[in-house]
C-alpha cells in the first residue's frame, strides 16, 4: 500500500482505519459561508481544505464598488470578443488591474483575509539548505498570479467546466483529505454586482481539488452556484472545476472582479512587469509592491543586479540590497 493512502499514525494502521480516496463518486462536501467582519482566516483555511470553495459575504462596500466599476469600466468597454471558444463572445474582460485601479489593488488584492488565507496555503518553507555550516531557512511568500475583471452579457452560453492549474503543469493523484503544500494556486471573486445563477454566477465542482487528475470531466449536475451579492466574494482551490455559466437573463450583467495568487517560486500567468507601468507600482505600499512580484522568493529567486528587485522600486533604501 502506498504510503500517500495511510492516515498520518505509526506504526501502519489496519485497513479499516485507511481512508477512502477522494472521487466524483464521493458525497460532495458543503460549500461553507461566512461574513468578512467575523471570519477567521483559520476557518476559511480549514473549509477550503475540505470542499475547495468558501463564500464570504460584505467584503467590500458599495463605495469600494463604485470606485472599482468606475475604474475599469472604459476597459470593458473597449475589449473584443475572444477570438476562440473557451470565453463566450458575449464576454467582455479587463486585465493589468494592479495599474488600472488602485482600490482593486488594495481592497481586492490587498484584502486583509484573502492575504491571511494565501499565505497560509502558498507559503512554501525550505527547511534543509546547508550553505557552508549554515542551514539557511528559507520561506517564499504567495505572489499574485493575475488580475481580471469579468462581464458577462445576456446570451451567454456557459464557460467549460475546467481546473486552473495546469498552466504549472500540476497532475495530481487522488488523496483521502487535503494536505499542505498540494496547492498551486488559489482563486478570489468579488462580485461587482448581484451575481445569480440566471446571470452568469460561477459554478463550481466542490471537492474536486481532492480527486485524480486523470479522471474525466465532472457532472454539471454537481456544480454548486457562487451566488453573490455585490461586494460578496468566492475564494477556490485552483485545483477545483469551475466555470462561468450561462447568463439567461434579457438586460443583466454579471459583473466579477477576480485574482488569483501562486507560490512565489512559480511563473505568475499574467506577467505583471509587463502588464502595468513601473511608475503606477511605485504608488502601491511596499508590501504590496513585493506582493505583485517586486519582492525576493526566499532565499534568493528573482533578483536584479544581485539585488532584491524592490531596490529597483527604492534605490534609496538599504534594507532592500540584501539578497537574502
């Protein structure tokens, strides 16, 4: 028996304690809510682990949303269709958001659970590096993987159902209960407006981040709805099915605001040194700043000059010239 299928106890269990390996034929878990003022990153960690999705209601205000929608709404209006089946041409989308709206930025980006839960699911500690007779400990923080801004028009059809971490060539096998470290990649949603399962709202194939890789599509009949109120958001494992579905309606938009964090050893999927200008990233607070990707990947990934490339942003400060 592999060791990956036993349950973490010594010496080996009998096979009535090995637990049964996650499938599309297991009892899909309850995809859990929360309110943002009284959630705690530990449970939505520990709900993520489960069912590979959490909603959280009222993180943002209406303010925040406005000042968004104001944001991005002329690069909305000036996207194509895709070119291509995998976004509806009823689609419009808005990309760079880190440079185009300071509030996503902060507020999105930024948002205080959203940083608790990826730096608890994406950090990556290196324990073992023996440099002479140190052993330099070494953690590489959550970068920000991409920022996209959604609409979805009347007619619609749905999204493919699909996983969101293959750009970093993951192929897992089937595991009995989430473990640390299995994770590429996480997703957050905002919904910019009332987001239903008429208009648009993303369905989600819950559990799915557990399953085998190699085992086909899921059921559309076992997609759980992300219905949001504005201002509502929708973190998921990279590793579940999900996908816009069909907006219905005759005159709604489904409007989403949308990012998503990797591990900081990981390529980003939206390269955002080119994707914003230097000048807009130099406005954002320093630690968010290395948040987009201006800071090193512990111990030493990413410099410049043999530097840390936050040095580029504060040529003036010291504290950024250790590459450690």
């Amino acid at each position: 028996m592999a060791p990956g299928l036993l349950a973490p106890e010594s010496p080996p269990l009998s096979p009535k304690a090995v637990k049964e390996l996650k499938s599309s034929k297991s009892p899909l878990p309850e995809v859990k809510e929360f309110e943002a003022t009284n959630a705690t990153v530990d449970e939505l960690v520990d709900a993520l682990k489960v069912a590979g999705g959490v909603v959280i209601r009222n993180m943002l205000t209406k303010n925040e949303l406005d000042q968004i929608e104001s944001d991005v709404r002329p690069w909305l209006n000036k996207d194509k269709p895709w070119d291509g089946d995998f976004f509806p041409p009823e689609t419009r989308r808005a990309f760079g958001m880190i440079g185009k709206s300071p509030t996503f930025a902060e507020r999105i980006v930024g948002h205080e659970l959203w940083i608790g839960v990826t730096d608890a699911l994406l950090s990556s500690t290196l324990h073992n590096n023996w440099v002479g007779d140190t052993n330099e400990v070494s953690v590489s923080k959550p970068q920000l993987n991409n920022t996209i801004v959604f609409s979805i028009g009347p007619g619609a059809r749905d999204q493919a159902l699909h996983r969101d971490d293959p750009i970093h060539h993951v192929d897992h096998r089937a595991v009995a209960e989430h473990h640390m470290g299995r994770d590429a990649g996480i997703g957050f949603f905002i919904g910019g407006k009332k987001t239903t399962r008429q208009n648009g709202a993303t369905r989600f194939i819950p559990g799915s981040h557990l399953w085998d890789y190699s085992e086909g599509p899921p059921r559309e009949d076992q997609a759980f709805y992300a219905e949001l109120e504005p201002g509502d958001g929708f973190m998921f494992l990279s590793g579940c099915f999900h996908g816009g579905s069909a907006n219905m309606t005759e005159n709604e938009e489904r409007l989403v605001y949308s990012t998503f964090s990797t591990r900081g050893y990981l390529r980003q999927e939206e390269n955002q040194y080119l994707a914003n200008d230097i000048e807009d990233i130099r406005k954002l607070p320093e630690w968010l700043q290395e948040r987009v990707g201006y800071g090193i990947s512990r111990p030493f990934l990413g410099w410049v000059n043999l530097a840390n490339p936050m040095a580029v942003l504060h040529p003036d400060k010291d504290q950024f010239r250790d590459l450690w």
